[in-house]
C-alpha cells in the first residue's frame, strides 16, 4: 500500500488486532483494520515511518525481504507476521540505498506515480484560448527582453513581463530585432531603388539601349572615393535618352567642405543595365561581384581613414573603427567583419559610384563632352541600379547580423562581450550615418526644388522624427539589453558586475585558458579605455561633448549650406562608450 506524501487526518492506518477465531492458532495470527486517525497519530507517523524504513533496509540488505501480506506466511518459523508499510520515505531511503550500492534488489513497492509522489507542471490539457496564444507566440517569437531573461512572453506589445520591467527600467521597451528594419532604413530615402520605380525611371528617361541604333556594350571600372583601391567592373551597355534634357543626364553632387556643404549638378555618363535583357544569373553574377568590392573595402590596410574621411571636427569615429578594424583582422570574427562590411554598405551608398580615370579615356569617343574643373564622372542610371542590388544585400546581411546578435547574447556568455561589442560600436556609427544621411536627403532634395523655383515636398521635421526613432529604439533599447545581460551596472553580490572596460576592472583568472578575455581581447579593451580615460582629459572631455542634447541648435528648417553631419557624428557611440561609465549616458539622468 501506498501512502501519499501528506497524510490527511481521516486517512487509514492498518492496526494489528488478535483474531477471536475459534482456531487453535487464533492466538498467532492477526487480522488488519482500519481506523481513523487520532490527531496525536500526525507526531508519530514520521517517526513509525523511519523506523520502518530503517526495518526494510536491514531486510533488503539481508536479503530476507518478501512480498506483504494481511495475513502472516504460512511457513513462518517465528508465527510472527511479516510486513511493511510503503511511505515515500521509505521509498526515498530505498532509492539512495540502491545509488550507493546499485547490486540491490529493486524496490518491489516502486511505481511511477511513487517515484513522483507530488505531480509538475500543467494538468490537463491547455485551453483553447490558451493554446492558440501559445502557437501565436511560437510563430512570431518572443521579445528579445524575454528571449534574454528566459522567461515566458505574450503576443501583446507591450509584454507583460516587459511591463513589470518598466517599473525598475522606465526606459525600456518591448522589442523584437526586426522591429529595427524599418527604423534603420527608411522608405523616403530608399524609395527610389524598388523594381517598379527604376523601370519607371527607364521608360520615362531612356529610348533604347543603342547608340544609333546599334548596340553599345562595354566593361566600366568604377570606384568609390580617392585612396580606395577596391574597384567594381561591371558589363553593362550604352544608351539613348529620350531628349538631350532628360533628367538621366544629370545628377547633384554633395561636396563637403569645412563646416559646409556645397550642392553642384553634374553631367552623367548614359551608361547602364538593360534589365529586360537581363536573367537571374546575371543578377547573382552582379551581387557576386558587389560583395567582392565591398570585402576589398573592408580588407583595405586604411580602412577606418578611408570610409570617415569627409568627417572633419572629430576623429573619435576613426579612432573606434581603427581598433575594431585590427580586432576583426586579428579573431576573424565573423559577427565584427559583418558590421564593417554594412558600414562600408553604407559608405558605397552614400558616395558616387565613379568611373576610373581608365575607364574615362577607354570610352573617350562615346562619353559626352567632360567638364575639364570636374574629375568626377558618373553614370546615374548605373548608380541606381547598382546601389538598389547594394541596399538589398545591405537589408539582408542587417537581418543575419541582428540574429547573430539574438545567438550571441542569449546565452550570456561572457566570452561574447568582446565581438559584441565591437560590433554594436560599428552599428553605432551605421546609424549615425543613416541619421546624417536622412538629414542631408531632405535639405538636398528641398535646394534642389527652390533652385527649380518649386515648393519643396518634404519638410525637415520628419526627417528629425526620423533619427529620434533611430536613438531611441535600435540605439536606446539595444544598449539598455545590452548592460542587462552583462550586468554592468549591477550591484548585488549575487549578481558580479561583467565590464572590462571600468578602469577598476581585472579578470581574475589564473591559468590562461580561464580567461574571460584574449589577448586579441584585451587589446580592444586598452584602446578603448585610452578614449575613455579620465587620466587624458581632452579625449574623454570630446567624448562627453559628443553626448550633448543635441550637440549643436539644430532647429532650422532649411539649415543649407550648413554640415548637419555635425549634429550626428560620434554621438551614439560616444553615449554608449561612456555608459560603461555612468549609465545617464544610456538611460538618462535621474529625475
């Protein structure tokens, strides 16, 4: 017989009573009944049930153990019956016995629900309503908050675990990583690179791809900016405009200079891809090929100089990319060179592609008349296509990253701080650039309409509510996740702070393979304290200058010809830089 864990007070307990048969042997032989419990059997039960537990162990340990009975054995020599009460103590005791001495018979009393006396989890069947909430959750996901904490999420946005959170994290959020997408890359600025826009733009501008009627085809070299020596050849052909006015034929140049920025049309090359002759192999051909020229910009030895070289009023993002970009070449980390290939993206999409000085004199007889003050020559038609194959690849290896990203920090492994990091600093500049490259999309597009004597279409503030989505969700959030899972500012000593780049930071490791940090590591870690250093004044002092709100007045509503660029660079990654320090700088000030 079995006894439940937790005895009720009405529960049977057997008691052994003298037969008043008639027999002979009526004196040796017993009978059991049941009785209700007395309110003084709870104090001895426990005590009765570890006294018959230690009497079945010497049983089982002598080998004398025999099934139960009611009634004594016949064949007993004693005439003395024989049994034993089944609690799961005694089961408890008889199943440590068996771990330390495995040679035991096994427990004749031991069932399923006996090795499981108390039951887990869920009873029954789930509720409908519940079961569809369940499937809905599996097929969206959980919010990355929940993802990183282990803990059970809901389909509503907020979540309710995310809820609880804001009472201690006011600042955080519900989020997911493909929340990010469309914040990260808005459609005003890259609705010019869907299919159906560019064959507008070709029905609209070009007649045919022939030049007098016979077909033109030639190999283009193309680059990106002076000191790049990654170049992009591409077979396309040339084309016929409709009208020696049509707008394919021109394009406006964004040059910047000291504190300013100076807008200048341009002649184009009539140069491009026939994509009605065009098959899905040689689309992949063309991403082939885009992807070599965007890892050649990435293996470029003055990578970091080349890609920031229109920064001009501080050299912080060049100093980051110049330790991540060492970091990446020395571990191969493929999260890190992933984040640098998206920057240089980024970079490609924001400049002219242009044609090489030897590709200029190998098409000297079929390119229109050269302005001899301008070296720069672009084919605008093949700009956009190329840059819209560019923005997919972009969109894509975003996506891959963000999900490198989820593997890397669920686990909370401290050996993924380092590439974590380094990476979120590029991602950093990235939307620092997607910020200034907002701005300058609007300010350029409403010169362009005065200079036509039209009434501009956009308006500055939305590119501004624009790059206040980009610093709070994929900036403020990220980061904000990012210290929760390493606990940088924890200050429980159950819960050990993880930051290596607090001045008073030191892995206590012996032997080297303990390491939470590499060589590769620690070198990263060092040049990043050098711009975070109190000690250097000046480069911590530019650091926190950077984190302004917002750096400079940025409240004009056509600020032409003044570098917006200003009011962006440097500013995330400082702020998240400088909230290892301090976490206003991430959060906020304290109210």
């Amino acid at each position: 017989m079995v006894v439940p864990e937790q005895q009720p007070k009405t529960a049977p307990i057997p008691v052994r009573k003298g037969n008043k048969g008639t027999t002979g042997s009526g004196r040796d032989s017993y009978r059991v009944t049941k009785r209700k419990a007395s309110p003084t059997d709870s104090t001895s039960s426990s005590a009765l049930s570890a006294l018959l537990a230690a009497q079945g162990q010497q049983q089982i340990a002598k080998g004398t153990s025999k099934s139960p009975s009611p009634t004594p054995s016949s064949g007993s020599s004693t005439g003395q019956a024989k049994f034993l009460i089944v609690t799961p103590s005694t089961i408890n005791a008889h199943a440590q016995s068996q771990s330390i001495n495995p040679n035991l018979p096994s427990n004749p009393f031991e069932c399923f629900e006996a090795l499981r006396p108390s039951q887990r989890g869920r009873k029954g069947p789930l509720a409908t309503d519940t079961k569809q909430s369940a499937l809905q959750v599996r097929r969206k996901g959980a919010c990355f908050c929940c993802h990183a904490r282990k803990v059970k999420c809901d389909m509503e946005r907020p979540c309710r675990n995310c809820v609880k959170l804001t009472h201690q994290v006011p600042q955080a959020v519900c989020w997911q990583f493909p929340d990010f997408m469309p914040v990260l890359f808005p459609d005003f600025i890259r609705r010019h690179f869907r299919k159906e826009e560019i064959t507008q733009f070709i029905e609209t501008n070009v007649s045919s791809f022939t030049l007098d009627g016979v077909e033109r085809p030639c190999t283009v070299e193309l680059f990106s900016g002076l000191g790049l020596s990654a170049r992009l050849q591409i077979k396309a052909k040339f084309f016929t405009p409709r009208s020696l006015s049509a707008d394919v034929l021109q394009h406006y140049h964004l040059q910047t200079g000291h504190n300013t920025v100076d807008l200048q049309a341009r002649g184009s090359a009539p140069i491009g891809l026939d994509i009605k002759a065009a098959t899905g192999a040689q689309r992949e051909e063309l991403k082939r090929k885009i992807k070599e020229y965007i890892a050649s910009i990435v293996a470029e030895p003055n990578y970091a100089s080349l890609v920031t070289s229109n920064l001009r009023h501080t050299d912080i993002p060049r100093k980051i990319l110049s330790i991540i970009h060492a970091y990446a070449h020395k571990t191969d980390s493929s999260i890190v060179k992933r984040a640098l290939s998206i920057y240089a993206m980024h970079f490609v999409l924001t400049r002219h592609l242009c044609l090489t000085p030897t590709s200029i004199s190998s098409l000297a007889g079929l390119l229109p008349p050269l302005d001899p003050t301008n070296p720069w020559v672009t084919p605008r038609l093949l700009n956009r296509q190329l840059k819209a194959l560019i923005d997919d690849i972009l969109t894509r290896e975003m996506q891959l990253l963000f999900e490198s990203f989820s593997k890397s920090l669920k686990p909370k492994l401290r050996k993924e701080w380092a590439p974590c990091l380094a990476a979120f600093l590029v991602l950093c500049l990235f939307m620092e650039s997607v910020e200034t490259a907002a701005d300058n999309f609007v300010i350029s597009d409403n010169e362009i309409s005065l200079r036509n004597g039209e009434r501009p279409t956009l308006k500055r503030g939305f590119a501004l509510r624009v790059n206040r989505e980009i610093e709070q969700l994929p900036f403020r959030q990220f980061g904000i996740m990012f210290h929760m899972v390493y606990q940088t500012y924890s200050r429980e000593v159950s819960q050990k702070s993880f930051n290596p780049l607090d001045d008073g930071w030191q892995d206590d490791a012996v032997k080297v393979e303990d390491k939470l940090l590499g060589r590769e590591e620690e070198e990263m870690v060092r040049g990043l304290r050098g711009l975070m250093s109190l000690e250097d004044y000046d480069a911590w002092s530019e650091l926190d200058f950077l984190t302004a709100d917002p750096i400079l007045p940025n409240v004009e509503e056509h600020p032409y010809p003044r570098d917006v660029g200003f009011n962006y660079t440097g500013r995330l990654v400082a702020k998240f830089l400088l909230s290892f320090q301090q976490e206003k700088y991430i959060i906020g000030e304290s109210p």
